[in-house]
C-alpha cells in the first residue's frame, strides 16, 4: 500500500478514474468497475475531458484505455499525483516503459501495471503451456479466431510459442518429432521457434487457443476461450486490487498471478 | 440372403475365412471374430496356404486382409465359390473394381464390400460433416496423428475436405470467410478444394480428426478418435454381418451405415 | 410455392412481417432479416399493434416470435390469409398443433413451421447423435450451460437422449457397458431412457452441447456451441426460405434439412 | 548426488534395479528403462527372487512396482544399502511414510520418492487447475475412464477437486455460482469439497479428465488423457534421473516437476 494513498479506513474502497471512457473497452470498464462492490468509479474521462478532473474526483487509482499518442502523457500525470495505475492501451515499447521506469523511480510507492494482454485465462494458459512443455517430447498451437481477423498466426500465441520454445531451450529438450516427407500444400502450418502453430478462422468464434502437448501413452491440453470483450474485464479489476501492493513498473499481468 | 448360401437354420454364425490372418489388421480380426458370438473363424490363411482350406473349411464369407498384389485372385476365387467378401487390402483401383463388378454380374447374389476405411466412426464423421456444412458459413478440417506418419494432410482429411466442397458447392454455398491479409509462414494451414485442412502430429496419438463450422453465434464440431487399429474391427464385424443383404459390389462403408 | 402467394417475379424478396419485434428475440430477428439480401421486413409488429398491419404492408410471410398467449391467434389470422408463417414462439402443445393443422386443411398451400428449436447446428448434433449412437457400445450426454440455469438436464439433452434411447432400440442395442459399484455422491449423472446425461454449469457459456460415442478404440464426437442467440437466426431465415416450399404445417427445423 | 552412490565418472548410466518386472506396469518399466540411453537395467525381479540380487547386479537405484505387502520391506531394504528409489506401488498410507522417513534420516544422503499418480501430464494438471481455479468463479471436473472402472468419480478426480477447493479457500473465492433449482435426476453430478465432479464411462477410453474454469467472457480449460500405461513410464524415468539430487523422502511427483 503506497504512503501516497492513505485511506481513512481500511475498508475502504478502491476510487477509480477512467481514462478512455468511451471507447470499446473502456465502456466494458465502466460496467465492470460500476459492478465491484469494492471499487468506486470517481470519473470517467474521454479525450477532450481535462486530467485534473481525476484530482478533483478523488481518485487513489487510474485505469488508461486509451490511444498509443495519450498512454504515456497519461500515466506520467497519475504518477506525478501519486496514484496507482492500471494500462490497458497497447504502443508501450521499450523506451516508453524506461521513461516511465525513471520517472517511478521518484515515486517509489506508485504501482504502475502494463499489460498487453488482460484476460487472466490467456496468461495462465500460455505460462502453463511454457512450464508443461518442457515435460513432453510433442507440442503444437492452434489459435482459432473470428474470419475477420488479418494476421495469422496471432500476436498472442506467437508469443506462447516463443515462451514454450524458451522453456524447452532452458531443459535441453529435443525439438518436437515430425517425420513429414511429404506436405506439398502446408497443412503443417507455421513454425515458430521450431514450435508449429496452426490458425483457424471460423465464423461465430471470438478468440480462442488450445496448446497440445504430447508423450508416449498421453497428452496435455491446455485451452483458453475468450468468447467476448468481458474476458479482459477480471483481468483490470485484479489489475486495480493489486496494484497498490506492487509498486514500480510490472509489464505483463503474470507477475500479479502468482505463478512461480 | 444370396441363394448360394443356404443356411441349415436361421440361427446359424457366419462363417468367417480369414485371409491375411498373420498381419497387423488379421491378428486383431482374428481376435474380433473369434470374440463375435455370431460368427465363427473357420480358417485362419497366410500368404502360403492353398485358397481351397477356405471350401474345406465350409467358410460362407471371408474376409481379405492381405496385400494389393494377392487381393484380387482371392475375392474372384471368393466369388466364384459363393462366398460373401469383405476386404480391407488397399489398391482396389477403379479398373480392378469393374473388372469385378464384370465376375459379380455372374453371380448375382454374391455380395461384396471393399471399404478404404474400416472405421465406422470416422466413416459417419465424414458424411455428417458433409452433410453439415452447407448450412454453415465456415468449415475448416484439423487432422491429428502420430509423428511417424509421412504426408501431410491424412488420406482421410483429404477426402473429407473434397466431401464437404462437393456438398457445399452442391448447395451453392460461398467460400469460407477469411479475411487474412498477412501470413508470412502459412499458418492458415493447406488448401483442399478451397477447404482449410490442418495437420497437427503429436506423440501419444493414434488418427484423430475434427471438422469445425461455424456461422452467427455458433459452432458444430464432428470429432472422431482412433486410439489404435481395433477401431476398424467392429466396421469389418458390421460389413460381416450385412455384406449378404448387399449382393453386387459395394465401395466405401458408407452404403451399410443407413446414412441418407 | 403457394398459389396464395403470386410474385411479381421469381426475382422478388420475400416480405417479412416481425410479430414480437421488440423482444430479445424478437430484435435479433430484426437485425438479420434486415440484413438478408434476399428479404424485405415490411412490418415490425408490437403486442399493441394491430395484425391488420402486416396486410397492409403487404408482407408475404410472417415470423411469431411473441408469446405463448398470443401465438395461436397470430398464426391463425397469418394462415387466414394466405400467408406463411415461421414461429418461434414456445408452448404449442399437441393440441394447438392439432387445430392448427385443421385450419391449414382449408388452405392446403401455406406452410407454417413451428420449431422448438432454430438453432440449425443444435437440430444437426441430435440428428447425427441419434443416427450414430447405434453403432457404438456406449453413448454419454454432457450439456454445459451458464449459471443462470434452472433446470438440469436442459431441455435439449432430454430430448436428444430420448432420440439416442429410440435410435438404439430400434437397431436392437445394448445399454452402455458400466461396472461402476461405487458412486455414492452421484458422479455419473441422470438418466434418461437409459442414456446418461450430465450437466455442466459455468459462468461465460452459454448453451453447450456434446455426445460422445465410444467403441473398441474409437470415439464419435460430436459438439454444439451456441455462444449467443445470433445462433437461432439462420434456421431463422432458413425457415423463411423454405416454408412455402413445404404447405401445411411441419413441427421441428429437422424436417427442413434434408436429414434421411 | 548421495555420497554413498560414488559413480566412477560423472557420465555413468543410472544402473536400475526393477522389483515387480512381471506385472503389468513391471514389464512396461522393463522397456522403458531399457529404452532410456541414460539408463541400464542391472536386474530384474519378481516376487520369488531374493533381494540380494540387486546388490550382486550393482544397483545405484531401485525401482519398486510390487504389491502392497511387500512395499515396505523391500524400500527398507534399498535405504539400508543407501539405493535410491522410485516407489510406484499403492497403500504407502501416512503411517508407513513416517516409518520411511525415521529410516531415512540415518541415511541423510538416499532419496525415495514415493508417487501416487506417475503420469507427468496428470500431475500437471491437477497443479494447474489448483492454481487457476482461483482466478474464476466457476470450476467444474469432468472425468472419462473406461466403462470397466468400478468407482465414481475417480480418485484422481476427488484429489483434484480437493485441490481446487484448498486453493479457492485459501483466496476467499465464492463457490461456484448455479441456479438450479430442479434437478430430479442428479445429472448436476457429485460435489466433493463444493465442486461439482462428472464421471463419463465410455468405451474405448482409458483414463482422462477435464477440469473447466469459467468467468465472464471466458473459459480456461486443462485436460489430461491417459490413453495406456505408457503414460506412466516418462514420471519413472523422470523419478530415476531426480530422485538422487532430492535426499529425504518426497511423496508425489509434483515435488521434483519445479511447480512453484
């Protein structure tokens, strides 16, 4: 609990200001956050509404679900004033975060959470998916998704390869076996870091990803389903709970879940 | 019934001559028919036994189970006795399937079933997603099989991809939806008659295959599993037990399943 | 193509009138007709509105999507006047059915179509279930719904297991092998003719459905999710296409789809 | 490393000692440890065979797949020479587990892991679904075993749910949400510690389970299948390679899969 917020009380509740209040997701948060019996929404702001308005309505914490070019003038502002933030807009690279770094730096007790991804189920799947994996000699990702989607595969289960294919270098385990000779049209799919991965389109899904990981006599399935925009929402209100409790800069929801 | 098989009674087993008995597939169908309580195993022949233990044995069907170079002189000695065939040996090609039909026409009431896929389950999978897809916007196919196995797609996925173009473009349904502008490494998978066919190998895994359609709203999936090769033993049972009432030649296990 | 109902031209859209437009529903209805290239909505009826409305806009067809006091009279005057009628409307017990069906005797070209259910993937999964589940030793039921739920088993996985129970009596099966000697807590579920049946309940679905079918090495799957009420719209519209194409009255989206 | 287990060269093969060779899982551990290239079976023996023998064949570890009678003894046996060992025989209840560790704190340096469940993917599992279950509000297990299981639901499904429930309790979460309120034939299934467990008998399968989390929006899915007792044989050969760098006694393969 940062010593910049000092709650008359210890029950008392979370006071939220909203950044990005119009928007797609931040109309989502605005129910989700109206509906926490432990949180306060204190004001909800669009882009042509000023930051002071989140001073005067008393806010201890800020949700940003805005745009790339507003994010960081943002977040440098309600940390400035000492309030725990939770960002949920995407174009934080490197550099922006190492600025954002220095500036925590003077305002140790501000927690700050950027996250590029918000649905609890999606982060634990991908850290379950990176730990299992080292523990069998098959694994293979199938992200399935809306036909309207225009990459494939996707950025999320790129990143799941990526972190299965790392937890696989680390034990020494050998890549997966495939005696494919013959595969003229590429039914076989991508490969990503050696890890294959397949992408359905399919009318009536959202976004979806299943990771199978195989042995002799067994295999291992992890699946995650986000059927709409809600499945990010418990992932801002963790966000907003735990904030306060990790102060500095945390990238990346897994470091609230407890997974090590 | 064919007139050529006059059983004492009604009640009688079949009498089953087993062809190919020392393979993979014979071992387990010696199994199947032995434990099939309306059928009993009269002969059991290997590449080097004479074609006539089958008479001596007073076999009334038998089941063919050997290699596409012995296959055919072993149903035409079949049919040329009267015996009711079932035969799961590969390489029944179109020219070798009339030449056939040519002996069957002699001998009217002789019935034959040759069924490039013995698996009761993966055959109705097929004709139900056939059947299914027209009536929904997308469709897309997932194999799943071993990793020793060498093309990519499976023989099955490829015929059941060509099953459901035919049905859809029967019903003049458009292409699936796909909206994907980038996909650097194919992910999107391979191809077959405009259908999007996947091919996942994993260790642990035996055949298994899943069709997925989707519309507004909703998702229809047909899956089937093959754990091992008993899974093709209650199709050769079920062909057993019908090829009498289907005199003449039957292709494909689909003619004995009731399906339209 | 009722001599009642006399296009213009074969080109001509049909002309929809919406009873119940202001329902759940009801609006999805009005979404998607509106959006149906091959349909006008001429009328978009309220329980306060007169019928005669849908006379004067000239529609051609009618969709009751209203309650189960008001249907009855609905499709009444809609038949009175020659025009087809789909409903969706519940509680058209046989009685209903039955004098429905004496006033269509005096107009021997409309067609209604009353569907307990227009989910056309929901209607496809019993149909192949009841179908399959013959061939396989065992057959389970396991639907999965939301929370909100009050009944267990829903509706549908009665239904579908009374389908399976009738399926596999009639081809003369055995009940599903099971050993169990010790359940005290009642883990393996209902019982419905014999078929069990489970039910699952899980915040963020919505209707769920899944038959598996199993035999020596081999499982049939087949699975049905509906993620929202946008999967009733295309039996819908699909109902809409074919029911003047089909005069009297037909009870269940099945008799539309070509099953046998 | 124990001291009392002094290898000529730091690349020396484990040198295993298998009691129980003839059983079911005896001969699949024969093969397996055979199979493993780090790895040289020194002895094999059965209930007949005197202990001795593995110190004659030079042992550094034992392997104990007996019965529960003969259990205590022979790991008594295997300590007393200071052989590191992998227990997978059943009825090591809490008693005799602290006799074992009496004995071993003489022998600080031998490790014994004593493992109820040696299916690698089964163990991880569970541990996921332990830790996830508490991030969403509902959770349901659903197990699948073949139709020959005698109990419902399968302990390995009562440990789980176990699990989930000391998880969620621990993180004050509510139970999970259900409405029902007619149920007459139980098919909501059994609660063990408050979460609802399903038992699917089907033939065909072998030992498979599901645990399915949901929260608004999503769903988060982990499933295990079991489909022959070669699953089991990766948590042997994986309890070999660790059991000497974890001196003391460890019961249940999660302490040596680096889940925290």
């Amino acid at each position: 609990m940062s010593a910049e917020y000092t709650p008359a009380a210890e029950n008392d509740r979370i006071r939220v200001a909203l950044l990005g209040a119009s928007g797609k997701m931040g109309r989502r948060a605005v129910e989700a956050v109206t509906a926490a019996e432990d949180m306060e929404l204190v004001a909800e702001l669009t882009s042509t509404d000023p930051l002071e308005r989140v001073l005067e309505a008393g806010a201890t914490h800020v949700v940003d679900l805005t745009v790339p070019d507003a994010s960081p003038d943002n977040v440098a502002f309600a940390v400035e004033h000492g309030l725990h933030t939770v960002v949920g807009t995407s174009g934080w690279v490197q550099q922006r975060r190492e600025r954002l770094q220095a500036q925590l730096a003077q305002h140790p007790q501000v927690g700050v959470l950027i996250a590029p991804n918000f649905s609890v189920g999606s982060v634990l799947a991908s850290a379950f998916a990176a730990k299992a994996s080292r523990f069998f000699e098959s694994v293979e990702v199938v992200e399935l998704h809306h036909p309207a989607k225009l990459d494939a595969p996707s950025g999320t289960a790129v990143r799941t390869a990526e972190m299965i294919a790392a937890s696989r270098a680390e034990a020494g385990v050998a890549p997966s076996p495939d005696a494919t000779e013959r595969d003229p049209d590429g039914a076989r799919g991508a490969e990503v870091d050696g890890v294959r991965v397949h992408a359905v389109r399919l009318r009536g899904l959202e976004a979806h990803q299943e990771v199978l990981m195989g042995g002799p006599g067994e295999q291992l399935t992890v699946r995650h389903d986000a059927f709409d925009r809600g499945a990010y929402m418990p992932g801002v209100l963790l966000g907003l709970r735990r904030v306060a409790a990790h102060p500095g800069l945390t990238y990346g929801l897994d470091g609230y879940l407890d997974l090590d």
